[in-house]
C-alpha cells in the first residue's frame, strides 16, 4: 500500500496520457505507397482522433459529435473487410452517386479528384459505378490509384470505422522531421 501511495501520482499522469493518446490525438505510419504523391511509405503522420468526435478511451462510444468526413480528408480506418488499419482520402460520402473512370472520380457526374495528388503510372484500377454511397458510408481511395486496396475492393466505410483524421506529416524518411500540411 505504501507503494501506491508514493507512486500515485505517476501512476495517474501515465493513465491520463494513455487515455490521452487513445481520445486525442496520436500517430500513425504509413505502411505502403498507395498514397504516393502525398505519403510516402513510413512517414509519420499526426492524427486527430476529435476531429469526428471525442470517444470514450478505448471504445468506439462517442461523448461529443464532431464535424462529419468530408470528400478529401485523410483518413485513417480499419478496413471493413479485414481490420487492417489503413490510410485513404474519401473520395465520396453518404448520398454521392460516384464514378471511377480509368483512376479519376466523378461525384455527382462532375471531376472531384481537385485535392489528390494522383499517381497513376500504373493505370487506374478498376471502374466502379456509377453507384450511390448509402449515408453513413464513406468511398476512399488512395491517391496511387493502381496500387491501392481500397473501396473498390472492399466496399464502402462505414463512418464509425473512421479511427482519425489524417493532419500532417511530421517525419519522412531521407529528409527528418518536417510539419507538413496534408
């Protein structure tokens, strides 16, 4: 008891930050080229984990409602398929009729590829659509379109899947640390 007592408060301060870490912000590693002109494979990448809501730590139960995903974000989810944690743009959101045409998307009938930096030397991946994004759901992609798992694979994301929304990159490899806008 007498050690409890001595240590108590380090032992409070290290369970805030975990509550912290896993309610606020965190980071994450990009682990493949799928969003090559805009991440490259192992940058670091800050996450705000508020930016859709603020969760009980270690739940998906959300105390606050936060902005709704928008088409462009960055985002970081756990693949409905899998569960693999991966990082995309939304391409389309709930209520969207989208299209991919040879890598390009089209929201609505109208271009809505303006905030990716595409890459498509390896072509586009395959054609979707036209189809309607139930509401709820998200459409992402990566930015590499023909070397990307994405929801012409696996479907759509259901917005509770979202963990966080990408913010910046901190570190790149070969060129250290850095504090880019994504």
């Amino acid at each position: 008891m007498r050690w409890l007592r001595q240590n108590l408060g380090f032992i409070l301060f290290m369970l805030g930050m975990l509550a912290a870490r896993s309610s606020f912000a965190d980071h994450y590693v990009v682990p493949s080229g799928s969003m090559e002109r805009t991440l490259f494979p192992g940058d670091r990448v800050v996450v705000d984990k508020r930016a859709y809501g603020l969760r009980v730590p270690f739940t998906l139960a959300k105390l606050t409602r936060g902005d709704a995903p928008a088409r462009g974000d960055v985002v970081v989810f756990d693949a409905p398929d899998d569960g693999t944690r991966l990082i995309k743009r939304i391409v389309a959101i709930g209520g969207d009729v989208l299209e991919v045409r040879a890598g390009h998307v089209f929201i609505n009938g109208v271009p809505g590829d303006a905030k990716a930096a595409l890459d498509l030397r390896l072509g586009g991946g395959p054609d979707v659509g036209p189809l309607r994004v139930p509401a709820g759901d998200v459409f992402v992609m990566g930015d590499f379109r023909g070397n990307s798992r994405d929801s012409r694979y696996f479907g759509f994301v259901h917005e509770e899947q979202i963990y966080a929304k990408a913010e910046r990159v901190y570190y790149r490899s070969g060129e250290g640390f850095a504090w880019r806008a994504l």
